[in-house]
C-alpha cells in the first residue's frame, strides 16, 4: 500500500480494525514521525520514491493487493513539473505488473479535457489521474479504479468564510453558482470504510469505477448548513475577479480555477457515474457504505458559538 495524506491514512486505518491484512506502506522517509507511528501500529514501512522506477518495483515484492494514490500537490509536481505525478502513476502500476499483483486499486479521476471537449484543459489533478487509469487498462492488470469526491476539510479552508462585520459569513468560491453541485467526502474516514468493502467483494468490483462519496448538495446548500450547525448566517457567495487579484490570489490559477468551472459545467464526475455526476452517490451506496453528510462533518469538527 502506497501511503499518502488521507486518503492512504484512512485505508491504513480501516484495514487494521479489520486485523485481516499484512499491510505495507511506502514512503520517502521511513524515520519519519508519521511513518514511526505507522510501524508502532503494525504497518511495515519500506523507503521508496515513487519517481525511481527500480525502488517501487522493490517495494512491491510479494505485495498481493495494491491501493495506489499519487500526490499532485506534491512541491515537486506542482511546483516544478505536472507530468510527473503521470509518470509517478506509471510507475506503480508498471512495478506492480512486474511483480505479479493480484489487484490494483487505483485513485483516479475523470479526464477533464477530454470529457469537457477541450473546453477545461488545465485540470491536471484530475486528467492526468484518469490517464494512469487508462494506462493499467493498456497492460491488463487487474485493476479497480477509486474516485474519490470533493474533500469536505477543503471548505473553510481552501474556501474561506469571511466574516462580514455584522454578524454573517460568507463562503466564497470563485466561478461557480449558487446551484451548482459538489459531490463530497469526509476523505479521512470514508475512503478507507469504502475500499475495505470493495476488497470483501473482488469479484463484484473487479474492473469497475467506484465512487467515493458520502453527500451531493449545491453551493447554497453548502451555506445553509454553516448557517444551521454553527448557528452564523451564512451565504454563498462567487468570488469576484477583484477578489481573485487581491487577497484571495492563492486562488487565482488556471488548475483550480477550470476545476471549479468544470464542476459548474459538469459536475465534480462529470459523465462517469451518470449525467453531471448524479449517480455517483447511489453507486457509492451499492457497495454498502454509508458515507459522512455534510451537515455530520461539521458538527464533528466545527464548535458552535
């Protein structure tokens, strides 16, 4: 098992509840605190850089079952070079061909330009995701491929509430409307509580596109629930070019901008689980999870005044 920030922690952590798993981790960096904690937990942990073909391929050895997911956010993807996360990608599944895994569950995402037409294409993140897919499709191994939704931690965060001086918030988010869709997941609990029941049912699930996700609510929606478990009115609010230049000008990129755009004009899944996405959480349902509501996120994690 490759593991990276949540979504590697919560399939780490659902699969030794289980005490029915061996379970592997890799990392750059096996003296790590996160990586020392892991071990005192069970986890055998083995140094591998993903971009060094050879040292995953090692890391592999005698591994039966795979759950791979690449970081784009990465200073050295991001900051330096976007097709690497790509190459990255290939790289595990290629070493996991190479040493015979039996199945190989790989985080991906819809090809945003090409589902878009061309009309978003700087939506690496997602695209380049969906080309490793097609990839382990092309060398035939066995494979199940894990679509994971918005993360639900990213809005407060990433997406700032700002207060308005007379009491209210307002979230903000540039490009979409007030009716457009997210489909969301409580990343750090519910990835793990999926994967662990697609692995009790290889045969239903070999081969297939699973989506990860516990709730499906508009922007307003988003709001309304701020407004109601912490008790602030809150609007939803597009974040205006002015605002994009100024203060809020980490937001101002190309990546996140058309990501944003595509899930206006699309949705977050785009056509892969249904028209906009729509079916995404039904299908997520079918395996058996019961994902996290918006509305029981926060009041897990936001205190009321």
């Amino acid at each position: 098992m490759q593991i990276y920030r949540k979504q590697g922690g919560s399939v780490v952590k659902a699969l030794l509840q289980t005490g029915a798993y061996r379970i592997r981790g890799l990392t750059r960096n096996v003296n790590s605190d996160r990586a020392k904690s892991l071990t005192a937990e069970g986890v055998e942990m083995v140094q591998a850089n993903l971009s060094e073909k050879e040292e995953v391929k090692r890391a592999l050895q005698n591994a039966d079952i795979v759950f791979a997911v690449t970081n784009f956010w990465d200073p050295e993807i991001i900051g330096k070079d976007v097709t690497l996360e790509v190459k990255q990608g290939k790289i595990l599944a290629y070493a996991a061909k190479e040493n015979q895994v039996s199945w190989f569950l790989w985080s991906s995402l819809p090809n945003v330009t090409k589902q878009s037409n061309g009309k978003f294409q700087h939506v690496d993140h997602f695209s380049g995701k969906n080309d490793v897919e097609e990839y382990i499709k092309s060398i035939g191994l066995p494979a199940t491929f894990i679509y994971v939704a918005c993360y639900m931690s990213n809005f407060g965060q990433m997406f700032p509430l700002v207060p308005n001086g007379d009491g209210s918030q307002t979230l903000k988010i540039p490009e979409v409307k007030e009716d457009t869709y997210f489909d969301l997941v409580d990343t750090a609990t519910d990835t793990g509580s999926l994967v662990r029941s697609v692995l009790e049912n290889r045969n239903t699930y070999l081969g297939k596109s699973i989506p990860v996700v516990g709730d499906r609510i508009t922007f307003k929606e988003m709001a309304d629930t701020y407004s109601k478990v912490t008790g602030i009115p809150t609007r939803a609010s597009t974040m205006t070019k002015e605002e994009l230049d100024g203060p809020f000008n980490f937001l101002n990129n190309s990546e996140l901008l058309d990501m944003l755009a595509w899930f206006r004009d699309y949705g977050y899944y785009g056509n892969t689980f249904g028209s906009n996405g729509s079916g995404a959480v039904e299908a997520a349902k079918a395996t058996g999870f019961q994902g996290t509501k918006f509305e029981n996120f926060l009041r897990r994690n936001i205190k009321r005044p």
